[in-house]
C-alpha cells in the first residue's frame, strides 16, 4: 500500500493521524538531522500500522516534508520498478 505523509519535524510528542484515505499526518520528536526524523517515522508507521520497520519504505521525498511511503513490502520482489514510480502529488493544506 503507498501512502502520503506530511511529516511535523521538532515535534512536542510521536503522533500519526490520518487526514484522508491514503494521506497521514505525523508529528516527529526527533529533528530533520542525519535522517532521525525519517528513522523515527518509520518506528511509528510501523507500529501504526503493526508491521514489521523493514515493511516500511520512504520511496519519495526523503529530504522532504511530504513524503510517500510503501507500507507492507515483503522484500525485492516487491520494491518499485521505474513504471511503478509517481510523482509526489500536494496534499491539502493542513
């Protein structure tokens, strides 16, 4: 399943709520720094969304806010070929 993130670096607390089908809000203790933010996103995706942190996979905007993510990928056979690949699309403001 590939869903879109907006992620809340520098947070007060770890929170994930969904906004639409597909389009989440989480809000991130950790800063934007070395990839803390994006390694504490997905520790809390998969606790989200009870899988396992190696079924969790940033595939866009890893530098970003908006972020899209696969959730519940099994391993190479199931990671995006270049005609799976989308652009990042905006999400509504929030």
């Amino acid at each position: 399943m590939r869903i879109y993130v907006r992620t809340n670096p520098r947070s007060r607390e770890n929170k994930v709520e969904k906004l639409n089908e597909g389009e989440y809000k989480v809000k991130l203790t950790a800063p934007p720094v070395d990839g803390k933010a994006n390694e504490m996103l997905v520790d809390l995706l998969a606790g989200h969304f009870n899988v396992s942190k190696s079924q969790i996979r940033i595939v866009g905007g890893k530098t970003a806010r908006v972020k899209m993510v696969d959730v519940g990928i099994r391993g190479r056979a199931q990671q995006s070929r270049p005609s799976d690949r989308v652009q990042l699309r905006p999400m509504l403001k929030i």
